[in-house]
C-alpha cells in the first residue's frame, strides 16, 4: 500500500504542477522530449531547456563595471552594461547565475483582468506589477489586430520549483532532471517577470508547434514595443542554453527591450556572461 500512496503522491505533485502551468520547464506537453515523466503526466519538457535551468553556481552575474579599455588609455570606454540585482526587471538568471536563496519577488500581483488559459487561481496567476501592466497592454493591441492571446503560466515559486525538480531527479536521475527541469532558483519563471504565453485557443501552448502560429508570429513582431523579449530565441540555443520557445517572453523593460532587439543580442550576449 505504501507504492501504492506513494505513487498517487506523486500523481498529486504532477497534477498540481500542471496545474501551476510549470511554466515551460518540464511539465508541459511537449511533443519531442524524451522521456516522459512517469507517472501519466503528458507533458514535457522542452529538450535543452524550458525554462527551467541547471547550472551551479548561484551568483548574480553581474560583472562588475571593468571599463577594460583596450590598449592605450583612451580612458573612458564605456564599461560593460550590468546586469540588475535580483528584483530588478533587468536581472539576469540561467544555467549558471542563479537567484538567491530565499528570494522572493517584491511586487507579485494577480490581476484579474489577464485572461488565463486556465480558469483556476494559484500561484502561477501571479507576476511582477510591470510584467502584468506591459502584458495587458500587449494584449489589448494584439486583440485590436484580431490576435487573442492568454497566458499559460506566470509565476513559480521555488518551492514549487525545487518540489518537481525533485520530483525528477527521484524518479529519473539528476542528469537527466536536469535536462528537462530547472535546478531551483535557476528558472527565470521564479522572478515575477516571465511568462508563457499562447492563444486563447491553448492551440500548442508551450509546445514548439506554437511557432507556426500567427499567435507567435505577433508576439515575435511587438514583444519589445512592451518590454518583453523572447528570452530564448532561435539560432541562439548555444548562448542561452535552451531550445527555441517562442511562447517564453520575458520583461526587461522598454528600453533594454528595445536595445536588444535592434543589435539582435540575447541578454548573456548584452552582459557578456559566458
Ligand atoms: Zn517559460
């Protein structure tokens, strides 16, 4: 009886965490991963990545200014751009710079007026103030264009995170957890400032077929016009270290936003993080 309970222990966290939406990190369906995730969850994983992120260390890449000049003095070159601390829109989380330990978004809100694809509350409704002001208005102009978009996850917190991580390494390894969830505090999910989105329909929500739709194609026109970025772009997997997600955006704000739209850079290329 203990298997038993045990397993519908688990069915429980998978069904919350589906619930939560989970973000992109694992538990979305996703139809090219590799192993599903035991107990009858269909969704998936992004290959390299979701979301979710693995990696060590959890500093705060920031770099410190070092106007490193080149050679002769000419002083003053500019030094490089810094990544914000945790709390600001501009901070900086993947495989390798990971939150602190305990951090906790400062201005959560769950906004009734964001449409979600999912009717049900919980924590994954919440995100930052900014997140959730730029993405109403992003969405009242997509509609304008006759294009219905709704968010599929928002927010997770890490114990929610560490929960299904450990969910995977218990079930599947840690390598192979970390191929397909985020090691906690490494999920740009956990910051308030990301956000899965898709069409109102749910039509390949989280899933790469999403890319096909003229959902994705708005999206990847406006997003910066509102501060958003999609974090994981394609072509540039070997930077980010996650697959292509279409559905990924990520706050930054309008100026960044904009910035790295027109030099086409991801932000560990903008902040020289290797
Ligand atoms: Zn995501």
């Amino acid at each position: 009886m203990s298997k038993r309970i045990r397993i519908a222990g688990l069915a429980t966290l998978l069904l919350a965490a589906l619930a939560l939406g989970s973000g992109c990190d694992s538990l979305t369906a996703q139809s090219k991963t590799p192993k599903p995730p035991a107990v009858g969850q269909s969704d998936q994983q992004e290959p390299s990545g979701q979301d979710g992120q693995a990696g060590e260390a959890g500093q705060n890449g920031q770099a410190g200014e070092s106007g490193q000049t080149g050679a002769n003095g000419q002083a003053e070159k500019p030094s490089k751009p810094v990544a914000g601390q945790p709390g600001s829109v501009t901070v900086l989380v993947n495989k390798k710079v990971g939150l602190p330990s305990g951090f906790q978004p400062p201005n959560l809100v769950d906004d009734r007026e964001l449409p979600f694809l999912s009717g049900e509350g919980g924590e994954k409704r919440l995100m930052a103030k900014e997140t959730a002001e730029a993405l109403k208005k992003m969405f009242a102009d997509a509609k304008r264009d006759g294009i219905y978009l709704s968010v599929a996850s928002a927010y997770r917190s890490n114990a929610t995170q560490t929960q299904l991580f450990n969910y995977y390494v218990q079930t599947q390894g840690e390598a192979e957890a970390r191929r397909y969830s985020a090691v906690p505090g490494h999920s740009e999910h956990e910051t308030g400032l990301a956000v899965d989105v898709s069409g109102s329909d749910g039509k390949c929500a989280v899933e790469d077929c999403f890319a096909d739709l003229p959902e994705a194609k708005w999206i990847a026109d406006h997003v910066d016009q509102y501060g958003f970025i999609i974090r994981y772009p394609k072509g540039k997997e070997s930077i980010t270290g996650y697959a292509y997600e279409p559905w990924h955006l990520r706050y930054v704000g309008t100026e960044l936003a904009a910035e790295l739209r027109a030099k086409d850079l991801t932000m560990e290329e903008y902040f020289q993080i290797d």
